[in-house]
C-alpha cells in the first residue's frame, strides 16, 4: 500500500515565555488509495485506465403479477430498457417497455 507522510515542528517559532509546545502527532501517514476503487480489489487483475469509473446498475425489475420480463439479465446498468410481456389469458395495459 501507498502511503502519504508529513511532519511537522513546532520551531518557528520555538514555544517560549509561557507558550506551549504544539498538541498531536508530529508525523502523519494516511493511505493514497482512493475508496470509490476498493470493490476493483476483488477482480481479477486487469490493467486499466484508473480514470475509468465501475457502470452503475439498478436493481432487478419488480414481478408483475401474470406477466414476466422479455429477456431477464442478471445486471440492469443504468439507462438500459426493460420489456414486460404477459402470460397467456392476459394483457397488458400501457407501454411494456421500461
């Protein structure tokens, strides 16, 4: 892991006359990782362009009482459509696609 440090001292000025030396550490280390990429940890390892931000998906289409969707997908990113068709006996009032 990458880690950032930086020190500082409490020198200029000196504490003098009553003054206190400065509170906390005078060493900090955090780590450079960015946490939006932490889930890419459990990928395989691929090479990629760390600009590159992971698709947002929705969640699995609602059930529709007597019908069904066209085509079910295990991911649904955002801005893919979504066709409901019905069982026999039954029709749809509406647009199916969503």
């Amino acid at each position: 892991r990458v880690k950032s440090t930086r020190t500082r001292l409490c020198n200029n000025p000196a504490p003098r006359n009553g003054g206190r030396n400065c509170i906390g550490e005078t060493v900090e280390r955090k780590s450079c990782e960015d946490p939006d990429f932490e889930h890419l940890k459990m990928m395989e390892p691929h090479c990629f362009d760390p600009s590159v931000t992971p698709v947002k998906t929705c969640k699995t289409p609602p059930a529709l009482m007597n019908g069904f969707v066209l085509d079910p997908k295990d991911t649904y990113p955002v801005g893919s459509k979504i066709e409901y068709t019905c069982t026999d006996g039954h029709d749809h009032i509406g647009n199916p696609v969503a």
